[in-house]
C-alpha cells in the first residue's frame, strides 16, 4: 500500500518483518523491523548500486531510499553470499536503478489517501474526540532516454543516456490523543479542598512544618513559593472532562496532534557507453524529509503538549560506476560513492520552552554558553494520578552529520574453466552526533514518605518550594 519494495521481502524465506503493518510510504528507516535468517535488524547492510546507503553511525536508517520507478532490480542475499557483498553479516539488500535506454519512457501517478474513506474506532468514539486527519498523497514521475543532439551529440542515440525520477510524498499523520492530569487554578493559587485521588477521596496536604494538614486543604499565600508556582504555571491549564467517571481524577488535559511529513526523493542516472570496452555511469540521489512531531521520539516521554520538535533530515549520495573490459577474458569494475545524512531539530516555537518562562529555575553549574537555554526537567510522582510528565530531551537543539565515503574495486578473470575474483572495498565513515547528558538539570517533586518535608501531593511540593532532589 506504500509503494515501499521493502515491504516485499516479508515473501523471502528467512525474512521476517515485524513493521509490515507501518510500512505507509518510502522512508528514511525502510529496513526497520527487518530481520534476516535470526540476525539483528542492524546487522545487514542496505546499499544502492553496490555502494553502502546506511547511516552508519547506527545502521538504523538508510542515506536515502529509491522510489520504485526508479528501481530495475533487487537483490536480497540472505546467507552465504561472496565476499564482496560483505560488510554486514546480517544479510544484503541491494537496489539498482535503471538507466536510460535508445527509446524515451516515462511515468507519472498520483496515490491518494484520506480520513474521510476511514471508520472511527471504539476509543475516538469513548472519548468524544474527533476523527484526526489521515492523508498521504503521493506523487511522481519519471523519464529516461539517449541524451543527444540532432546531427551533432550522440547522433545514433548509443553512447550517452539518462533516466530522472522524482517522488513527492504529503503525509498528514495522525498521533491520537495524550492525557495528563494538570494542576487547576486553584492549585496553583494554594486551594488543594478539591483535589482528589482516583477513589474520589480528598488527598490531604500537610502542612511539613507541624505535621498537620492545612485548614481547608489550602496553602496560606504566604506560604508559597514564587519559583514554584512560576513551574506549575508553566504548564497548560485543563482544558478536558472525561466522560468515563472512572477517569474523572486521573485526566484533565487532553491534547490531539496531526502533524505534517512531507518527503521528497530524487534519483538522477548518467550512462555512458565510451568504448565497446569501456562504460562509465554516475548516480544521484536525494531524499529530504521534514517531521512534526508532538510527544515521544525525539522529545522525550511528556504526556502534554506546547510545542512540536521539528526534525529537518536530508541524506544524499554520489556514485561514480567505472567497467573496463581487458579483452574477452579480463574485467575490472570500480566504483566510488559518497553520501552525506544531515539532521537537525529543535522545538518548533522554541521561544515556548525557554527557562525564563517558569521563571528562571536555578543551575547547580551555570553554564554561561548554552546553546540554548530551556528548561529543566521536573518530575511528579505518587499524588495524583498521572500528573505532568516532563523530561524534554537535553540534547536539544540537535546537530548530526554522517558522511561516509566508499571505494570498491572488483576485478574478474576467466582462465580456463575456472572463474576468479578478486578484489577490496574501503570505506571512510564520521557521525557527528551530540551528547545527551542532564546539563539542564532535574527538580524532583514527587511525594516521598522518607522526605521529612513531603506534604503528600506532587504539586503541593512544588507550590511549597519542597524537592525530593
């Protein structure tokens, strides 16, 4: 259904595919959840005309993958295949474009998806949340043929060929709906006489320096601290009744995202035919692929949202494919490809994540040459139930660079009845990739009966100025 021929080796034996249901469109992680004869799923090696087109810092994504027009054939070796397809012992996928031929061809098409050809499932219609948009559109064309000039450049359409390809793929992807249990106004402001837990009874907040629990459950405002109610009025306010009087104490925000993920893929081949015993081609190709995306993955496991991170990802590779034939019986094939991943994402509004929004929580080391400087970390935990999740990942803003350059030379000999081979690949590979260490720091509120300062409600802590850690 994704015009994505990795979702074909599922009918290979000895194959097993685990992401067989998600494979919507071509994407720059084609071969995860592929596993070969029992290996690891990043223990083989995906390559496009014979040259390596992984990220290999992981070998958990690809540089680039090629549209199904533009591809002629696909190998998969799955196990005792020869030397030069080595590199991984996992197994050899290998994609090998087409090339123009003496003839103009082309294609064009046009695949359409929409949420409004799909039914609502159980939980949307539980909940009362509306059907979240569900659309792919995917576009292409392609065309091949000699490159020439009439009387001039390649008159009898034999010696010089090209073949273009280009894909466009509009993804609308829907990631449902997240919960968290915030705190209201009036916790923010000390009044805790309606904060429950999930049995809908009043979880009392104690007053750490008697023992006692607060007259009315209300926190006197002279008692709270700046800081801390600047950290809780960080966060949005609810905004989400439950229906299920089950949930009615354990959520009270509800956020839907549907976020845009357009991919663009290239493919570009040059043939040339510059003796009967020499041929030479050079293929390019791209792939550029821009994701929004609201909670976990890049972000961390926050159950709210304020902003998306945007993930600005393109990956490209060179190969340059030389054959020369030493007579009938001799034959040399060298080849040299480069490919570059390039990453970079950030909050999409990061102005929304800055540390002086929750009013400029203390460093233990201040830093005084962030990349930028966003917030802590905040943890709550025990009362009440599902309260605001907030790890952000401290590796944002990201940068991550992956060139690899590859050289191949095979050289074949027939003598007699037997067939030689011989030859070496060398490859040069860097990733650039950050840290990803808690510099920003981590406040823990949670309710702790060894915290002699614990005044039994997560937000009540942070409102009091008390931290676990």
């Amino acid at each position: 259904k994704g015009r994505d021929f990795f979702a074909l080796l599922q009918t290979i034996p000895g194959v097993v595919d685990t992401a067989a249901e998600s494979r919507e469109t071509t994407s720059n992680q084609p071969q995860r959840g592929i596993f070969i004869n029992g290996t690891r799923e990043n223990q083989k090696n995906v390559s496009v005309d014979g040259v390596t087109a992984m990220d290999t810092h992981s070998n958990g994504s690809a540089t680039f993958q090629p549209n199904m027009d533009s591809i002629a054939e696909v190998r998969v070796l799955t196990s005792n295949y020869q030397a030069e397809y080595g590199r991984n012992g996992g197994g050899s996928i290998t994609a090998i474009t087409k090339s123009g031929s003496t003839e103009f061809h082309g294609s064009a098409y046009d695949y359409y998806r929409h949420e409004s050809l799909n039914a609502k499932n159980f939980f949307i219609n539980r909940t009362g949340t509306r059907k979240q948009p569900y659309r792919y559109r995917i576009t292409g064309y392609s065309i091949g043929g000699p490159v020439y000039l009439p009387g001039n450049l390649n008159r009898n359409k034999d010696k010089l060929f090209f073949f273009w390809s280009q894909e466009y793929t509009g993804v609308k992807t829907d990631y449902g709906a997240i919960f968290a249990n915030m705190p209201t106004a009036a916790e923010r402001n000390g009044d805790f006489s309606r904060s429950f837990d999930v049995s809908g009874a009043l979880i009392r907040v104690i007053d750490p320096s008697t023992g006692q629990q607060f007259p009315n459950n209300q926190i006197p405002l002279t008692r709270i601290s700046k800081l801390g109610q600047s950290m809780l009025n960080f966060f949005p306010l609810p905004n989400y009744v439950d229906p299920d009087p089950r949930n009615l104490f354990t959520r009270n925000h509800r956020d839907v995202y549907s976020g845009a993920a357009p991919r663009r893929n290239d493919i570009l081949r040059l043939d040339w035919n510059a003796s009967p015993s020499l041929r030479l081609y050079y293929r390019w190709g791209l792939d550029v692929d821009d994701t929004f995306i609201p909670w976990g993955d890049r972000i961390g496991s926050a159950n709210f949202l304020i902003t998306p991170v945007f993930v600005d990802r393109s990956g490209k590779g060179h190969l340059v494919n030389l054959t020369k034939s030493f007579g009938p019986t001799l034959v040399n094939e060298f080849r040299f490809g480069a490919s570059f991943v390039v990453r970079d994402y950030d909050f999409e509004e990061p102005q929304k994540m800055l540390r002086s929004g929750m009013g400029n929580p203390p460093e233990w080391f201040d830093d005084k040459n962030p990349a930028i400087n966003y917030i802590p970390t905040l943890q709550f935990g025990g009362q009440p139930s599902n309260p605001i999740a907030a790890p952000f990942n401290s590796y944002l803003p990201n940068r991550y660079r992956n060139p690899v350059y590859a050289f191949t030379d095979n050289l074949s000999k027939v003598w007699g009845q037997h067939s030689f081979k011989a030859g070496f690949y060398l490859e040069r590979t860097l990733a650039e990739t950050p840290g990803s260490g808690s510099y920003r720091g981590t406040f823990n509120f949670s309710r702790d009966t060894n915290n002699p300062f614990d005044s039994g409600h997560s937000y009540s802590n942070a409102l009091l100025g008390r931290f676990v850690s």
